[in-house]
C-alpha cells in the first residue's frame, strides 16, 4: 500500500500596521517556487491581521487577509511581520496571547524586521539569539535584555526564526526550506531567484557598525572606536586626541582629511544617534536617555537635539513614517530634520 501523501507545511503571516511589503513577498515567493518546483504543495499560507482587515503596509499600499487571529486554526509556522510601531503592537496583550497559543500547539515562530519586538514582548524570545536590524539594535537591547540581540542577517534556533528583514527574508526562508527538504531544493531555488549566494545566520549585516570613509588610518579607526566606546561619558576632544597618541591638531587634521568635519561635531552626531534610537524605539525618560548619550544638563541636550532633528526630544517618542529619521551615508552619521520628502525607513535597506 502506497504511503499517504504528506500534507503540506500549513503558514501565516500576521500583518502588522505598517508592514514591510518586501518582506512578505520575499517570504512567500521561495514557499511558491518550492512547490513550483517539487510539483505538488510542500507548503501553504494565508495572511492574517488582527480582526481580519486589510492591513496598510509601510509603504502606503494595503494588504487584503485571509482571517484574523481570532479565528481557529493550528498552524506549523507563525511569522510576524512589522516594522514602525513596535511598541503600540508589542503592548496588545490579546496578540501577546495568541502568539504564545501558537507556540504552545508547537508551531515555529518567525520574526521579519521589527516582528521580532513582538515576540519579544511575548516572552517568547528569552535566551534566544535575535537578528535585529541595526537602526533598531540599541533600542531592542534597552527593551529586551533577556534577549540576545544580534548583528546578523537572521538567527534560526530551536522553534525560531528571526531576520533584520530586507533581503535577509530571502536568506532567511531559504535556510529554513533546505532544513526541511534539503540543500538541493534550496540551491534550485536561490538560482531561480537569481541570488548568488545563500547567506548563512551568522552573516554580519554590512551597516551593522558602518565603516567611515576614508578610515584606513589606523588613528582614526582607533579615534572612532573610542567616540563609540564612551558615550555615556565622552572625552574631551583634547583627551581623545591623547588616547589615540595624536596632538588636538593633528586629530582635527585627521577628521578634516578624512570626514570633512571636526572630532567634537562628529562626535555629538555618535551620541545623538544614541539618544534618537532610545527615544523613538524605547520608553525611557527623556533625562535618561540624555544622560545615556552623555549630555549631563537636559535643556543642553534639548537644544541640541532639537537643531538637529527639528522638534525637542520629548517630541520624537514615535518610530513612525513621519518621524524624523537618522540619515547614515556612507558609514557617516547626520541627522535630518523631518520634511515631507524625508526617506521611509524601510528605503534602502
């Protein structure tokens, strides 16, 4: 008697407000060329949101679901995808419980970009390895310290999957079909997808501590590596200088030459984008995070921050569409007031 055929991989993807897009089609669209390929349904999804309404991804297009998760339905794998508001998602408890509902029933949980904060909150991410993206990273450690947050593409653990998002989805469900079927069919369909290579989890995001350019000189990597080190308690620039074996003039010199600016300009864009982080991506009190940045006096800290980023600290709590970003360019930190033609966050990830 022939062996009955084997069901299919049953998946949802639960949407958040302001999803990733990309991120749920670079999900899907290895699952369809495996089942493409193999001939037969190695796997099959439907889309879910909270109460079963279209869901708008991030960037302005809405998404049609198949349910909500109130709905009944066991599934092998969860994956949650979001990107700006992770706090307000994280604080539903009626997701926090289903999500733990799914794990309990022995379903795989996946995270694509800020989807991991959800789980996180949780609870379902202790002592896990997390691939977080890294606008996102020093918030994400603030929040979850029983996590281990990582620096990589994507992490895959016992029951979990989580990626920075981006092309890493791709990496990602590729990694986790060749687990269940084998290298051959991965490799098929990376080729198909006209990807290269197939990253493995422990693949560093390149932006993840974006190199300065022109930084070959040895002092000034060792000058920036301290400025990244002590900002709870910067140097002056005098003594930075010392630390690194230069006089103050020749460190000017040095990020003149090689960043078009000076060490203590350079140096307050470090620990603002510190303090941004921590103030859009946590719920610590504007003192506190002034103090984490290194700025001792908090009018100081809200004149600063407002020059830079157009509105004062305790107006930036919000990591939204409309929100003042952060602009690094070519591994330079700058910071950009809001405008209405201000860059998504997740363009050119």
């Amino acid at each position: 008697m022939a062996n009955p055929p084997e069901e299919p991989q049953r998946i949802a993807f639960l949407l958040m407000p302001a999803f990733p897009y990309l991120g749920l089609m670079a999900a899907i669209e290895p699952l369809f060329i495996a089942n493409w390929l193999a001939g037969k349904r190695l796997y099959s999804w439907e889309t879910l949101s909270k109460t079963g309404a279209e869901v708008v991804a991030s960037n302005g297009m809405p998404a049609q679901v198949d349910g909500a998760i109130s709905d009944q339905g066991r599934y092998d794998a969860v994956f949650v995808l979001a990107s700006f508001e992770p706090k307000e998602q994280a604080r539903d408890a009626r997701l926090r419980a289903w999500l733990r509902r799914a794990a309990r029933y022995g379903a795989t949980l996946g995270a694509i970009e800020t989807g991991s904060e959800i789980l996180a909150a949780a609870g379902l991410l202790d002592d896990h390895d997390v691939a977080v993206h890294w606008d996102n990273l020093e918030g994400f450690r603030e929040v979850y310290p029983t996590c281990r947050a990582v620096a990589q593409v994507f992490t895959a653990g016992a029951g979990r999957l989580t990626c920075a998002g981006a092309t890493s989805v791709l990496d990602m469900m590729l990694h986790w079909i060749r687990e269940r079927h084998g290298a051959a069919l991965a490799k098929e369909i990376a080729d198909h997808l006209l990807l290269v290579r197939i990253r493995g989890p422990a693949t560093p995001q390149l932006a993840a501590s974006p190199p300065a350019p022109r930084a070959g000189d040895p002092a000034l990597r060792r000058a920036l590596d301290v400025m990244e080190r002590r900002i709870e308690e910067p140097l002056s620039c005098r003594a930075l200088a010392k630390s690194v074996g230069l006089s103050l003039r020749q460190l000017q010199r040095l990020f003149l030459d090689n960043l078009a600016t000076t060490p203590s300009r350079h140096y307050r864009l470090i620990r603002l984008a510190k303090a941004h982080a921590l103030l859009q991506q946590t719920d610590l009190p504007v003192t506190e995070v002034a103090l984490s940045a290194g700025f001792a006096a908090p009018a100081h800290f809200s004149r600063v921050y407002r020059a830079a980023f157009g509105r004062p600290p305790s107006a930036d709590r919000r990591q939204s569409t409309d929100a003042p970003v952060l602009r690094r360019s070519a591994g330079s930190r700058s910071a950009s007031p809001p405008s209405p033609t201000l860059p998504r966050k997740g363009e050119g990830k």
